[in-house]
C-alpha cells in the first residue's frame, strides 16, 4: 500500500493510545517505516533525529543487531514456555540474576511481567499480600503524587494521578495523591529548596489525615517522566525517606522511564540515594525490542512473601517470556561492557545539561531542566510572571509539529517540551539535537506572535 492506503487503512482499522481519534482522521497517521541509530525515517524519507529514543525506550538506538539475533535464535530454539506450575526457562532464571546484579544491594528478587503498567498492578497485589502476612490488614491506602503517570490500566491509571484519565474511567478508591514537587509551575515565590521541604510534606500532612496505621505505601517516580519530566529540588528526596521511615510505610520506586542508565547510574533510586522496598522497571531493559516489564522486590519483602504464605495467586501468561529475557540479558551486557552509563554520567549527560541549558535565553523560554540524558523546557509568553500563551497550554503542540519538520522529534507535555534521547547518543548528536530544538522555538515564537 502506498502512504495515502496505509493512512486510509489505519483510519478505519487502528485505535492509537492517547489519541484524538476525529484530529488523528482529520491529520493523517505518521507512517515510520525504518530507522538506524538515533534517528527514525518516515514514508515520505524524511529522517528525524530522536529525541525520545522512542518511548523513553530505545536507549541503545535502533541498531543492536546483537539483540535481535539474540531474540531470533531463543525463539528458534524455546519461542515460549510459562512460568507457572513450578516451570522456568534458562534465560528467565539468568537475567533474574543479572537484575539483583545491577539494581541496588537489598533487591534480589523480581516478578517478571509484560509492561510496567502491569508491573505496578503487580506492586498493588504485593503490597497487600505483605501487610496481610504482617497481620496488618488495616494497612490498605496507597499515596501517589498528582500528575504522577504509572500506567494505563485500571490499577496503573489509579495509581497515576491524572486528571484527564480519571474524568475516563473510575479510580480506585483506596488510592489517594499528594503535591508533586513542580517547582517552576507551582512554587510560586519560595526557592526551589523551600519549595521541595513543602511538596515532602504534604505527604505528611496526608498520612496524619489518613492515619498511619491506615497507609501501606507510597509510589512515585524518581523524577516525573510523563507529567513533564519534573526534576524535584535536591531537599524533597531526603525529607520524604524521613516520612516513610517514621510511618513505616512502603517506599515503591516507579523506574520504568528512569532505569537502565538514563540519569547517568543504573537506576534514578541510585541517583537520589534511595532503598525502595518494590521497584518497577520496564521499557529499556529490553533496548524496546521485546514487551517486558517487572518488579523488583527487596530481601524484606521478598522473606515475607516466600516465607509466611501459601500461594501467591497472582501472574500473566508472558510473565519471564523466554525471548524477552533474553533480549534483557543482552541488551544489560552491552550497557555494561560498553560502559554506556558511564559514558552519560561523565561526558554527554554534563554536555546536554550545559547545551540545553543555553535554550533558557530563547524569548519563549521561561526554564530549562536536565539531568542524564532527559531534560525539559518551559514554553511562556513572559518569563518574569511564567505566564502561558493561553489556558489550554497549546503552544507546545506547535513546537512539536514545527520540531518535527525541522528533523527532531521533541514530545509536548503541555506547554513542556521534553526530551529523553539514546544514551549512546555523540556529543555532536547533542549539538544538533540543541540546533534543531532552537529552530522550532524560533519558528513557535513567530507562530503565536
């Protein structure tokens, strides 16, 4: 089909995630039909560098053959066999040993999923099973942060604190949120570090509310992806391990954007320094080339729930699929062998924060933020009062569309434009990411004039 029958096609047949269906009828699907190391080519030839290494995924680009070839001979060799009824496969038990390897020191065990939208459902069920081996059954509440993304599913979208998908559905009940810590768009006129104490401490305030005995745990992402990638001020982290260990109350990790390298360590829970009791992971630890996600769960947990209880009546078909383990187990040899994190913790996460950091003096520029290889820009129409263009934030979508025709693929988070590009991409790639990136800036500035 040429690119007119594939559009007409994909009109009639294909629901997209996250989509207006009538705009999508009215535009056109984009049609990706090939793509080589940090850039992706469309039907028309148009290559485009890409700056979201998919979706937040492809942190090794697009050209590890040594991943594919290891996905085509497993399943030449087992294509699949279920983890249930006392059965395993080889890869699966190896890259379970690669992963307590590599995530931090006390997490040694890990349930094995096909996302990380089902990875944090999978959190929900072992964090009940935990306080109820406890003798704890009161300990039901789970907090999460407001504009926090933890997937799609019911228990996923519950957990995130999304207005837009909860108007879409109903929300668990036992699911409540706290501030996230959003500096530039809710700070006002505290510091960042003032800030940040306040945003730890509502979720104080909410646990005495709700009553300690009351709350299981907290999730959070260690820097908010979706919502923006929302860097939070160097006090929240340490006040909020303060709060938890006082309460006693479960600290869940959300890393499935941030693991795998893109902070320039292993995991953001290295980064800030944390110890969470579950960790989700997800997306980059197959490099995006098979479905795979997880939960990694710490020694204090894992006893609990293998030592205290009867059967634990909970997992998925493609739990621990033997492709996708093995696409994990290459995809974290190469991160170590090409000492890829390394790289982004010493030469190119320090070249785009100094890069990127350049795009605050644009006219329409009202912040920029990086750390690893992630980073965000603030679009206003005045810098000193953070004013936006309009209510509706729908000057990012400009940029976005006028980012794509200069060759760069940018995401809108509202009026933010954020950026997640492959770790193994050059310093030079980082120039021209920033170049482009400034283009479409000039070109959204001309465009809501």
């Amino acid at each position: 089909m040429n690119k007119t029958e594939l559009q007409q096609h994909d009109r009639e047949h294909l629901l997209h995630p996250f989509t207006d269906f009538q705009d999508l009828g009215q535009q056109g699907t984009r049609v990706i039909t090939s793509a080589e190391g940090a850039y992706i080519t469309d039907i028309d030839g148009n290559r485009l560098l890409d700056g979201m290494s998919g979706l937040w995924c492809c942190n090794l680009g697009y050209s590890r053959k040594e991943i594919s070839n290891a996905i085509y001979e497993q399943l030449n060799t087992l294509p699949f066999y279920n983890s249930f009824f006392q059965c395993t496969t080889v890869p699966s038990i190896e890259l379970a040993d690669v992963l307590a390897e590599v995530t931090p020191a006390h997490m040694n065990n890990v349930f094995f999923t096909g996302s990380g939208s089902e990875a944090n459902d999978t959190n929900l069920r072992l964090i009940r099973r935990f306080w109820d081996l406890q003798e704890k059954p009161e300990k039901r509440i789970v907090i999460s942060r407001m504009n926090g993304y933890h997937g799609s599913t019911i228990a996923g979208a519950s957990l995130g604190g999304m207005n837009g998908m909860h108007k879409q559905f109903q929300p668990l009940d036992y699911i409540e949120y706290v501030q996230q810590p959003y500096w530039f768009g809710e700070g006002g006129d505290l510091s960042p570090e003032e800030f940040g104490i306040q945003a730890a401490r509502s979720l104080d305030e909410k646990i005495q509310e709700l009553g300690p005995e009351k709350v299981a745990a907290f999730i959070a992402e260690p820097i908010q992806g979706a919502g923006g990638v929302i860097i939070p001020p160097e006090t929240y982290w340490p006040e909020v391990k303060k709060v938890l260990d006082q309460y006693d109350i479960l600290l869940v990790m959300d890393e499935v954007i941030f693991g795998f390298g893109r902070t320039g360590e292993w995991f953001g829970s290295d980064y800030y320094g944390l110890k969470p009791d579950l960790m989700t992971f997800a997306k980059a630890v197959t490099n995006g080339y098979f479905p795979l996600g997880g939960t990694m769960v710490s020694d204090r947990v894992a006893e609990v729930i293998k030592t205290k209880g009867g059967e634990f009546t909970h997992g998925y078909t493609y739990s621990a699929h033997p492709a996708a383990c093995m696409a994990g187990l290459v995809t974290i040899n190469i991160l170590r062998n090409e000492k890829i994190i390394e790289n982004v913790r010493d030469v190119t996460g320090p070249y785009l924060a100094k890069r990127w950091a350049e795009l605050a003096e644009h006219p329409i520029v009202g912040e920029t933020r990086s750390l690893g290889m992630v980073g965000a820009l603030e679009l206003v129409k005045d810098k000193a009062s953070r004013a936006r263009f309009d209510d509706n934030c729908t000057a990012g979508g400009v940029c976005r569309d006028l980012s794509n025709k200069h060759g760069l693929v940018m995401r809108a988070v509202g009026d933010a434009m954020v950026i997640a590009p492959p770790l193994i991409m050059t310093t030079e790639q980082v120039d021209e990411l920033v170049e482009k990136a400034h283009r479409a800036l000039d070109d959204t500035a001309k465009a809501l004039a």
